[in-house]
C-alpha cells in the first residue's frame, strides 16, 4: 500500500471511530413516574433531573444519558437487576435495595414525604401516626417507605402500574382510599396538580419523614458507572445544587 493510501485510510479510520469517543459511553437511565424531576411530553424530556444530567453530570462522566421510561416499578427494578439499563434515575434507599443495587457514596437530594387527601380534610399537615391509622392509603407495590411509615397500622392499597398515582387519585376521588402517599412531597403536589386533581385534593407533609434521593446502579456493570458518578459527585454538586433545579420546575 503506497503512503497516499495508508493516509486515507487512517483518515477513514478516525472518522468512523470518532463518533463513539465524542459522545462517549452511553448510560440507559431507568425511571418511574416522576413529575416534575422528569417531565415527558410528545416524546421529549424536561425537568430538573433531565437537566442535572444532561447538562451536569453526564457531561462530567463523559457519558450521554438514553432515558427509558417510565415504567412500571416491577419492570423497572428487574430491568436493573438484569442488566437491561444501566440506573435508575431517582430512588430511596432501603437495606434490600441497598444489596441488590449499586448506590453511590452521597445522595444528591433530600426532602420530606406527602400524603395526598380530600380538600375537606381539616389539617395542613400529618403530625401523628395516629392521624393515618384511620383510613387506607394508596402507594405503588416496591415503594420505599420511611421508618414512621412502616408502622403495621397503616392499611396500604398497592398499584402495580406506570400510572399509580393518577390510579390512585381516582381511587382517593371515588372514596375507595383515603390517601396517596408518595416518599417525596413535591413529586406528590406537582402530579396531582399536572393530573387535574388540584381542585379536589391537597398535598400535605407528613412530619419525621426523611427522604434521600440516590441514583442506583446496576451491578452487571461491576462498578463500571457508579465509580464514573463518585467521581464526579463533588465537583458537580459544589457548582450545581439540584434543588435549586426543581425550584425552577415547582415555583
């Protein structure tokens, strides 16, 4: 081969491998439901997790990020744990999940949980266990529940859905449950309103109810993208607090 044709071939060569070293290692993030931390309209994706990373945390992992979902909790957890995606984008933490996912080293995101109720329920907010004993509450099944939550009291009505809140709303509505829980308050208040709920419902706080939001990740990756994301964490979270990336979604 003369030294015209070598040349164009190593040109031809780069060319057809530079694709994959500019975007990158390609991560499918699973997710559920997730108004407004993920927003999905005529096939697009907004919202405040969407532009964490994307515009964040991706970028710094030097990976591009697939969005699959939402899906249904039981699907989106096994497609986890096989390996079918790569993490799931926001999820609690609790002991059995904890030995069957790969969490990071720091959540990058705490709030309070919710209760959906009737208008004409007389508090403004759940200051007792006492004051959830009374009635059924809506959740989805494989959800994580804060320690006060998993009181044996508490009578829970499960979904298995995509949709489980708005199921769970017309439930609430019709008189079937008396409430819909949701570990995180603001996914809780801005479903029920985006789902036009907002006229017959209120979203309240239930007190000592911690939530910490993680990423998860698949351990069919063996560490591959949990170790990128510890990587990066503090150097992303010093110049990027998330909240102040819902606050623009929630105010």
């Amino acid at each position: 081969m003369n030294t015209r044709m070598k040349h164009v071939s190593v040109c031809l060569f780069i060319l057809l491998i530079f694709p994959i070293f500019a975007h990158g290692q390609t991560l499918k993030m699973g997710y559920l439901s997730l108004m407004p931390h993920i927003i999905v309209e005529k096939g697009n994706h907004t919202g405040a997790l969407v532009d964490y990373w994307e515009k964040h945390v991706a970028p710094a992992m030097g990976v591009r990020v697939e969005w699959v979902g939402p899906l249904p909790p039981n699907r989106l957890f096994q497609a986890l744990e096989k390996g079918q995606i790569n993490a799931i984008a926001f999820l609690g933490k609790s002991k059995a999940r904890a030995e069957i996912y790969d969490y990071p080293e720091q959540s990058f995101y705490s709030s309070t949980s919710g209760i959906a109720v009737l208008n004409s329920y007389p508090n403004s907010k759940i200051s007792s266990i006492d004051e959830l004993i009374q009635f059924k509450i809506g959740y989805f099944s494989k959800g994580v529940k804060p320690p006060l939550m998993q009181d044996k009291r508490i009578k829970w009505d499960y979904v298995a859905s995509a949709d489980w809140k708005k199921v769970n709303f017309n439930k609430l509505v019709a008189g079937r449950i008396g409430g819909v829980f949701d570990a995180e308050f603001y996914t809780l208040k801005y479903e029920m309103e985006k789902l036009g709920f907002g006229d017959r419902l209120k979203a309240i706080r239930i007190d000592g109810t911690p939530f910490v939001a993680y990423p998860v990740f698949s351990k069919k990756d063996n560490g591959l993208f949990v170790n990128k994301y510890n990587a990066v964490f503090q150097t992303v979270d010093q110049k990027t607090k998330y909240l102040d990336l819902l606050l623009k979604y929630v105010n």
